[in-house]
C-alpha cells in the first residue's frame, strides 16, 4: 500500500510539476505590445528632462516610475557597417533582429526584404498600428513595414503604407501622399490620400478629427512636414503625442487577437540635432505623457509588454559643471531653461537669413531672455566654429548659438549627429524578464517575438 500510495504521490507532484511550467509559460506571453522609442534620446536627455520636472515642474517621470516598477537594461546598436548607428537602420534592427547597413529599411545586407514583428503580428490577426510626431513615411515607422533600400525613398515608403493595411497610422509629413501639383512632393502624380480612402482608410488632419472617427483603420497626417515641436504646439490643429497614442489604443484594444503598436517622439532627435535644449526637454517631457498613456493601459490590461527605449543617441549631450559666475562645480541652470519661450525652428525663422546685431539681440532677448554682448553678437554673425570645421556644423547658426548658450544654459554638445553611446532599454510586463543586463538591439526583436509567442 505505501508504495501505491508512494508512485500515486510521485505522478502527482510531476502533474503539478508540468502543470505549474505550463501556467508560468503561459502566463509569460504577451497578447499585446507597446514598443515606444525615444529618438535621439541618451541617457542625458532622461536625466536633463527628469531633473528639470522634479526640479521645476515638481512631479516625477512616469519613464523612471516604470524603470522601477519593471526591468532595465543597456543598449548598445551598432550595425553591419558602423559602430554608429542612425534610426533607419536602428528601427529595422528592432523590427527584424537582423543587423543591417546604415540608412536601409526592412533589407538585409544581402538585399532581401526582411519581415518584421508588425508583419508577423498581422499575420496571426493582430491589429497594428504605427504613431509618431516624425514623418510616418521618416525612418523609424517605416523600419517597421516598409522595404526600401535608402531610407530618403519616402515617396515609395508612403506607398507602401498605404497597401499595408496598418490600422492606425499617424505622424507628420502629409507633402509625400500628394503630388506636387498639390503642394505635395511626389513626382509621379499619385494622390495617396485617396488610394487610401479608397482602400479603408479614414484620413484624419487635426485632433478634433482624429478624436471624432471610430474607423478601425485611420491615416493621420497632421502637417504637410514634420510636426510641430511640443514646446510650439500650442494653439496647432495637431493631436499631442499622447492623444494619438491614446487614440490608437482606443482602436487597437478592439481586436480580440490582441496588436502590436509602435510610438516614437520623432522630434527628440530633431531638437538634438541642432542643439536645442528647450525643446529637447518638452518633446521628451510630451513622450513622458504618452508613455503614462501606455502604463495605465499597461496596468489595466496585464497581458500587454510595455518596451520604452531609444534607437540612438544625438548631440553628445552633458551637463557641464561650471558657469558664468566662476564657480567650477554648479551644473545645468534649470532657471534659465525654464524661460525659453520657443523652439529653434521659430526663433531661426525670426532672425531670417543674414540678421543684423540689433535683430540678433532682439531675437535672443524674446527666446531666452539673455542680452548678449557685442562679442557675442558678432561670433553669432561670423561664425567662427563654422570656419574652423565647416562640414561639423552643417546646420549653420544653431552650432554656434548652442555655443553661446552653454554658458548660461550649462549644458554642452560634443556633436551635431549621431554618437554610440548605450541607451536605456526598460519595460514591464510578459516576459519583461528577458530586459536585463547589456543587450543589443536585435534582442529587442527577439524579446518581443518571444513574448507573442511566435
């Protein structure tokens, strides 16, 4: 009898055994993922917009609750042909696990098209969707569908947008849906907008459109270019990054087989690109508000994977120690930050093309509220680093203003581009247990294919 009783004990305990790897498994896939991506957003510019909101605004960031409600890793990205990597061959190496050649999308370095997490997620009947405040046809959403050798192939990108049956698309850069007799810049005459119309699509161009419609598949083209900085936003007909996010949530958490949905603020790199920190910390501080949007419907719907992180790192940023007072250890000047009234883009379009001192003062008075000395003025005027390394600060005048800032603004650039520093790659939910220690992009792919289950 003990021995019957022992091998009845025994089948029980390896039942409960086999049961329990078959609950955890199951419980460790995911039947939806958020992947949100910062671009161009380094450590430095977390850190710069995390202690201008506890500093300034006085509230945390919801990024840094998630980092440590969830897991955290680092993030390095390098591709088949550089060590720096930029956002076409970043999103494609995100969507594919697959290292691929600078500037290409959704194609191997042997040339074949490579298919993607969203592709996949279609083909188990997931809803998809694609949001950024970038171009949709700009290199990050398109790594995630489209198939094209260069990434400036935006016009071909929008094409195959279009034919891709995503059910929420959303950004900027509407000129590549329509041809040039339309203020568009398309050359082969093709009306996008209305291929799309015809093939489902409700086509949506402000907030209060895109708010109204209920179409299971939306293309949201909010400007004719990019959209508007966050820090500009104000009093646009354009959606916050947050609402479209909440937006296509709103549509994709119909499917009952779950989605696959990207987020990107696009205009992070922009910002960092040409050295403008104000509105670097707003589009960051937007992106913080969409990734709240996407946690609270993480923590509602606990079969979701929420993945943040970032495809690279612009500018070279850091917080430089001293100042114009003298004293070597101070840091950034958060007080100074707080008074810049604009982005770049509208203070550049101010000063126009050859201003004079007076306009420059003027200029510089209303955006940052500094008064410049006449050596200032004139180094802005000259340019003088321009002619030191012209083909470093081919954006012109930014450089050299950044230059004159850092000292009220306590805040340095050591590029105009792209640099390889690791990244932040954090999350929380399935399978978010596989977000740890140093990781390469490519495992992004391979987390999130995992997660589905596929």
């Amino acid at each position: 009898m003990d021995k019957v009783k022992k091998i009845i004990l025994f089948h029980l305990i390896v039942f409960t055994f086999i049961l329990s790897c078959s609950v955890l498994s199951f419980a460790a896939q995911a039947k939806n993922i958020i992947l949100m991506i910062g671009d161009g957003m380094g450590p430095a510019h977390i850190h710069i917009t995390w202690l201008y909101a506890t500093r300034q605004l006085g509230k945390n960031l919801v990024m840094t609750e998630v980092m440590d409600k969830g897991r955290t890793a680092y993030m390095i990205n390098d591709t088949a042909d550089s060590t720096v990597t930029e956002s076409a061959a970043a999103a494609t190496q995100m969507a594919t696990g697959v290292k691929v050649l600078a500037k290409s999308i959704g194609i191997g370095p042997d040339g074949k098209a490579l298919k993607t997490i969203l592709e996949m997620a279609k083909e188990k009947g997931k809803a998809t969707g694609l949001v950024t405040t970038s171009g949709i046809t700009d290199a990050t959403p398109a790594g995630f569908i489209a198939h094209v050798a260069q990434r400036s192939e935006e016009e071909k990108i929008a094409e195959q947008l279009v034919k891709s049956d995503v059910n929420i698309l959303f950004g900027g850069r509407k000129n590549f849906f329509l041809p040039e007799d339309e203020k568009g810049k398309r050359k082969d005459g093709k009306n996008l907008l209305n291929e799309a119309r015809e093939k489902g699509y409700v086509v949506v161009e402000t907030a209060e459109e895109m708010n109204k419609t209920q179409g299971q598949k939306i293309l949201g083209l909010f400007n004719m270019g990019n959209m508007v900085y966050e820090i500009d936003r104000k009093g646009s007909t354009e959606p916050s990054l947050a609402e479209m996010t909440q937006k296509a949530l709103e549509i994709l958490s119909q499917e009952k087989e779950g989605f696959f949905l990207m987020v990107e603020a696009g205009r992070i790199d922009h910002a960092a690109h040409v050295h403008d920190i104000g509105a670097v910390i707003w589009d960051t501080l937007a992106f913080d508000e969409a990734i709240e949007v996407a946690y609270e419907f993480q923590k509602t719907n606990p079969d979701t994977l929420l993945i943040i992180t970032a495809d690279h790192e612009t500018g070279g940023l850091a917080v430089l120690p001293y100042s114009l007072t003298g004293k070597e250890y101070e840091g950034i000047n958060l007080e100074a930050i707080s008074k810049i009234k604009g982005s770049s883009e509208k203070r550049n379009k101010e000063l126009g093309e050859d201003p004079s001192p007076e306009k420059i003062k003027e200029v510089m008075k209303k955006y940052y509220d500094i008064d410049l000395t006449e050596e200032q003025i004139k180094a802005i005027r000259e340019n003088p680093l321009k002619q030191l390394d012209p083909r470093h600060f081919h954006y012109g005048r930014n450089g050299i203003i950044a230059f004159v800032l850092r000292l009220y603004h306590r805040i340095g650039w050591a590029t105009d581009t792209h640099s390889a520093t690791p990244l932040f790659l954090w999350g929380i939910g399935p399978a978010s247990e596989k977000i740890k220690g140093w990781r390469h992009n490519t495992d992004v792919f391979l987390m999130m294919k995992e997660a589905y289950g596929f």
